[in-house]
C-alpha cells in the first residue's frame, strides 16, 4: 500500500514540480543566452561594464530563482500533508487500507525525492550559470582534483555525503511542520492557527533546549580534563576533515533522533488523537 500511496502522490505533485524545474532551467538557460549575445557585442571583452552588469543583476536574479524553488519544494509537501490528512480530503484518505505510518511516510518520501531531484536541478542550474565564465571550462574538471589535494577526501564522496545531508535536513523540516500539523489538529476548529501556534512554540522549546545544552556542554567541557581539548584541538589540526566529518556525523545523529521523535509523535497523534470534525 506504501508503493501505491507514493506513485499517486508522485502523479499529484509531478505537475507542479516538473513545470517548476523546467522553468528554473529555462531561466538560467535563458541568462546564458543574454549573457553569450552581450560578450559577443562587445568583442569578449571580459572586463567590460555591461558585463559586469548584467553578470550582477544575473547572479542575484538567479540567487532568488533557486531560493524560491527550495521554498516551494517545503511549502507544497506541507500544503499536501495539511489538506489529504487534516482537511477535507482526510475523510476518504484514513478510509484507504494504510496505516497513519504509511501515510506519514508516502509524503515525506514523495517529498524527499523531489528534493533529490531538485538538488541536481540546483547543480545544472549553477552549471548553466558558470558556463559563459571566464575559463571555467578549464577550472572545473580541476576541481576533483584540487579538492582532493587540499582535505584528502575524494569529491564525488564529499559531494555524495552533503547531498545525504542535505535530504536529512529537508526530512527534518517535513516532519517538524507534520508533527506541528497533527497538534494542530487537536483543534478541528480552529486547525491552521493552532497549528501555526504549535510551530512557534515548539520552536521556541528547541531554541530553548539547545541553548541550555550548550550551556551545560560548556560546563562539563570546562570541569572535565584539559588533556581531552588537547586532544580534540591536536584532531582538528592534523586531521581537519576528519574533525568536520565528525562533527557533521553528530550533527547528522541528532536530526535522525529528532526525526524519530517527530515521526513517532505524529503517528500517534493521527492513530490515536485523530479528529476531523
């Protein structure tokens, strides 16, 4: 039921996301054009204004196309989980022979991978945008290379662990506004403030938890040997990737742990605590 339940939320949202995609493509497509047609104009001459310019106005404009994207890629997913499960079309969805964890689950997996298919159309983007640059297609085969040489850590393995990352980020962001969604449920009658009220306010627990956490981290690191900040400073001198892959691997810890809570937290409150009324 979980394949079923993801192919039809995949066809739902495939519109919105395809057309989304092939108009960011198109546009970064479409600077290049400009931007081709106006070294052509003045002889490619590299340091000439309009250049300047329009290579400006064009890494803003494209700064704002690929931050709108990343939004609409949370806002839709959200907007989805709000409407089939909390709204009007709840009724029919929890009549469907799947578990509120298979519906929790065919969201955020549909959502995932339209992140994963959003993060190569970043990539493409940014490639589509450089390619007019002076050199560039001399300095990015060098790239691998160069990164390898200065963190000793392969590039296409850097590459492939942020992009793991980056999907544990997006997770986290889903399931926090899904769990915020079923308390917000709580109040049929007024659903969308209460759910808003629950976003501020478990924001401001976290905050608050992370804040006192680094705190006592501070004084338990301060009472604790001096030998053991030796140690973590001689780390991160002679192994500096190996220290930021490390801390990236802690990082990557808690948002899993917090992506259990969440996702256990929602399930309950839409197995036990449902109300459509």
């Amino acid at each position: 039921m979980l394949r079923k339940l993801i192919k039809h939320e995949l066809r739902a949202t495939s519109k919105i996301f395809l057309s989304l995609f092939a108009a960011v493509v198109a546009l970064m497509g479409g600077f290049q054009m400009i931007f081709l047609v106006a070294r052509l104009l003045t002889g490619r001459d590299d340091t000439h204004p309009l250049l300047a310019l329009l290579f400006g106005l064009f890494s803003v404009l494209s700064a704002f196309a690929l931050l709108a994207m990343m939004a609409v890629l949370v806002i839709v997913p959200v907007q989805r989980f709000y409407k089939n499960l909390l709204g009007d079309e709840g009724y029919l969805m929890f009549t469907l022979p799947a578990t509120p964890a298979q519906q929790i689950l065919s969201k955020l997996i549909t959502a995932l991978i339209w992140v994963f298919a959003g993060i190569i159309v970043c990539i493409l983007a940014v490639l589509l945008f450089a390619w007019n640059l002076p050199d560039i297609t001399t300095a990015v085969p060098s790239i691998p290379a160069s990164f390898q040489a200065q963190t000793g850590v392969s590039f296409y393995l850097a590459l492939f662990l942020f992009g793991l990352f980056m999907l544990l980020v997006f997770a986290n962001t889903y399931l926090h506004f899904y769990l915020c969604i079923a308390i917000g449920g709580q109040w049929p009658q007024n659903r969308l403030l209460a759910s808003a009220v629950a976003y501020l306010i478990l924001n401001a627990v976290l905050q608050f938890v992370v804040f006192f956490g680094i705190i006592a981290a501070a004084l338990i690191f301060s009472s604790a040997d001096i030998s053991f900040f030796r140690s973590l400073q001689s780390l991160a001198k002679q192994s500096p990737t190996g220290f930021f892959y490390g801390m990236l691997g802690v990082s990557a810890v808690v948002m899993i742990v917090l992506n259990l809570v969440y996702f256990f937290v929602t399930r309950w409150l839409l197995s036990k605590r449902l109300n459509l009324a």
